[in-house]
C-alpha cells in the first residue's frame, strides 16, 4: 500500500521527438492532410465541367425545350411531337424495329459471346479465336455497314450470302431451268404452251419415241455441258423416248421440228408421261437432250415439260427489302458486337472458382449440368452487365440501319428516325427532338441500373 503522505506519481510528458520538432496537433487526421481543400478540386475539375455542360447538360436541355415547339420553332405544340411518334406508318414502323432490336439483337449477342467464351475455353487456339471474333471491334460502324451491304447483294455473283444459299439450294435441288424458253408460235406444231409448261399436241404411245423443239432459249441459260441434239434411240415395247432439244440453226436453214447438225440438245429437263391427268412415268433429259421412261403401260401418253424448267433460277434472299431486312442488319450487328461480348464473359468466366466446378463433376453432375446449374448462376451478374450494355447501345443504333438499309423505311429505327424528321428530309426539329428525348428516356433506367451495379462491385 502506499503511504498516506507518498505522492501520485505525475503523469509522464510524451516522449520528444526527434530534432526537437513538437508532435503534430490532433486537429485533422493523416487522410486530411493529404487530400487537397474543396476549393482547389473545384478549381481543377472547373474546365472539364464546363466542357461537359456545354456538349451534354446544354444539348440536352435544349431538346427537352424545343421538342414542345413546332417545325418553325416559334408555335408551341406541347405534348404534340410527343404523340405524334405513335402516329404514322413510319413512326409505328420505326417503334415496332426498336422493339425487336431491344429484345432480340442483346440477347442474340449476349448468347453467342457466351457460346464463344465457353468453347474457347477448351481448345488450344482460343486466344487466336478470340482475336478473330474480336476483330470486327477495331471496325467502325460506317465500314461495317459497307461490307454487309456488299453481303447481301441480290445477284449471287456479288453477294456472299446469296452466294451460299444458291450452292446450298443447288445441292440439294439440282435442276436445270430456262426461264422464256418456250414453243413455236403458229399452226400445225408439234408442241404447244400450256400452264407454263409445253406438252405435245398429238399424243404419243408406248413403244413410240417424242420430238420436242423448243425456242427462246437464251445462251446464258444453256449448260455448258449440254451436246449436239440427237433423235432418241429407236422405243421398244413399255417404253416412252423422245428428244427434247433447241430449235435453231445458226447462220438459219436447217428442217424445222427435227433435230439438225449445229442445234443443241437440252439437258436437264424434267419430261411427263401424262394421261387422264395423272403422271405416269417420269424422265430426265441427258447432255444430248434424250430421255427414256421405262415400264411404260399400254396406251397413248401426252407428253409435258412442267412448268418448273421454265421458271427463274434460284438466286437467293431478298435481303435488302421486305420481312428479311432488319433480321439482316441485326446479323451485322452479331458481326461486330459478338466479340465484346464474348470478352468480357470470358473474363468472368477466368473469375469463377475452378472448385466449385470440380466438386460438381465429382459429384456425378454431366458438364451440360454443371454450365446450366454452376456456371451460369455464377456468370449472373456479368451476363446482366453485357446485356444492359447491349441493350443501351442498341437502342443508339444509327450507322449500321442507315448503310445497309438504304433508306428503306421498313429497316427504320428510332435513332434513324429522328435523324430523318431532323435533319433528312422531314425539316422537323420539334418532331426529331421530341423523339431524341424519348430515346434518353428509355436509356436513362438502363444506364442507372449499370451505374449502380457498379457502385455495388466497388463497395
């Protein structure tokens, strides 16, 4: 114990620093003293402030303001411009593109970047893949839209697209037509035109071989292929032959309705035996234009070249017009937008706890199993970003609309719209603001949804 009269020791004085310097006072914390006053950020951050109400804040501002006034500017409308893009064929075409841009175009590019991601995870190459599917990133819009413009040409000579359909069509519906090809004109012929086919005036019986002539045949319709006309081998019993061939001599003479030197034979051709209305038997005629129908019953045939030879050959989609074009314009935008998507959910992708992957499979899970109950639960939160992201932009899609389709107010958008009313031909201000205003509208929730996720992440 301590004695009644002993002192309490005093309180120690803080040791002295160093150099004599007196400790700092404990009026602000280190992270203060660091950071600069709020006046001098303000001072820096002033210019670029500025900058961005002048290019942003005043823009927009301005086209709430003129979007309330008519075409002149001077005569307030209110709400007009506003209802007015609901109204027309144009307007309603435009809004109803919109619409199956926004749901269709994210979600097709937010599913194939995930296709990608997934499978180039499991092949050597990947990284070389990955720099091709993100290639088309490094091409402007404009570029792009000239190269599917080139695609989707109509003459399958220039376009690929077409190109392809026709060589997957001849594949597999091998045929040889010549559109205009037809009989002669005048009395006493042996064939005649007849529901957009040709068949012979007299009928021929079995045993009995057929003559053909046909005329307008145009040279770039005959095969190379295609031979010298020949008469049909002499028939035999249950048998149908015939020669179908072009009937014209170059330089003229030659014996009408009759195969002569220098007339070509027409190859390809699908030949009928028909009586009572009912086909009974079937040929196709060969490089020399002969055809031969075997087990042909008793009786008298008419013999018909289906209107089929004779129509236009299969050159493709009409991908620049009708139903076709706003799913060929969002094919394009698959081209370039593929590969950010693919990039970034290949980065969540490289983020997921390779254990939690591992304990399904040896749990017994199927890989189909575990994309669908691991892989994509974890993947969420990316494939929401990549999805929202996708739909803000699409909702701002101009460049790819305006080169592709041409003008073609079956391809409009919103965004070409406004563009349109304003400043391409509609001399509408009021009309193009007001439905500029409406595109920032239906951004705005998209943009606030990315920007507080992303608060969320950093928290």
């Amino acid at each position: 114990m301590k004695a009644p009269n002993e002192e309490a020791p005093k309180e120690q004085a803080p040791p002295a620093v160093a150099g004599g310097a007196a400790p700092a006072p404990r009026g602000r914390t280190a992270r203060e003293r660091l950071n600069p006053p709020s006046w001098l950020a303000m001072t820096f951050l002033l210019p670029a402030l500025l900058l961005l109400g002048f290019l942003v804040v005043y823009p927009i501002v301005y086209s709430v303001i003129r979007s309330f006034f008519d075409a002149s500017g001077d005569g307030f409308v209110g709400v007009d411009n506003y209802t007015g893009v609901f109204k027309g064929h144009d307007n309603l075409v435009a809004v109803r593109n919109t619409a199956i841009w926004v749901v269709v175009a994210p979600t097709v590019v937010t599913i194939v970047g995930l296709v990608f991601a997934v499978l180039t995870e499991r092949i050597r190459w990947g990284t070389v893949f990955k720099l091709v599917v993100f290639m088309p990133m490094a091409i402007s819009f404009l570029a792009s839209g000239v190269i599917f413009r080139l695609v989707y040409q109509q003459d399958p000579d220039k376009g690929v697209a077409n190109a392809a359909l026709v060589a997957i069509h001849d594949t597999f519906a091998q045929g040889t037509t010549y559109p205009g090809a037809g009989p002669r004109n005048g009395g006493n012929q042996p064939v005649r035109a007849e529901g957009g086919g040709v068949v012979t005036v007299n009928q021929v019986a079995a045993g009995q071989s057929a003559l053909v002539p046909l005329l307008k045949v145009k040279p770039e319709y005959l095969p190379k292929d295609a031979k010298p006309a020949a008469r049909a081998p002499a028939s035999q019993p249950g048998r149908l032959t015939g020669t179908v061939w072009f009937d014209f001599t170059k330089g003229g003479g030659g014996q009408p309705n009759a195969p002569n030197a220098g007339e070509s034979g027409l190859p390809g051709i699908k030949v009928e035996a028909v009586k009572d209305g009912k086909v009974v038997a079937k040929a196709t005629t060969g490089a020399d234009g002969t055809f031969t129908m075997k087990k042909v019953p008793d009786g008298s045939y008419t013999i018909r070249l289906p209107a089929g030879n004779f129509t236009a050959a299969y050159n493709g989609a009409e991908w620049l017009g009708g139903t076709l074009i706003t799913p060929a314009i969002i094919g394009s935008y698959l081209w370039v937008w593929a590969g950010f998507a693919m990039v970034l959910i290949a980065a969540g992708l490289a983020a997921i706890p390779r254990d939690a992957l591992e304990a399904a499979r040896v749990d017994g899970a199927t890989e189909w199993q575990v994309f669908r109950r691991v892989t994509i639960p974890l993947l969420a939160p990316v494939l929401v970003v990549v999805l929202v992201t996708l739909v803000i932009n699409v909702l701002k899609v101009f460049d790819l609309v305006y080169i592709i389709g041409g003008g073609d107010p079956d391809a409009s958008v919103l965004a070409l719209q406004m563009w349109t009313e304003s400043f391409g031909g509609g001399d509408d201000q009021g009309a193009g603001s007001a439905i500029a205003v409406l595109l920032f509208v239906l951004v705005l929730p998209a943009m606030l949804f990315n920007v507080r996720r992303i608060r969320q992440e950093r928290s």
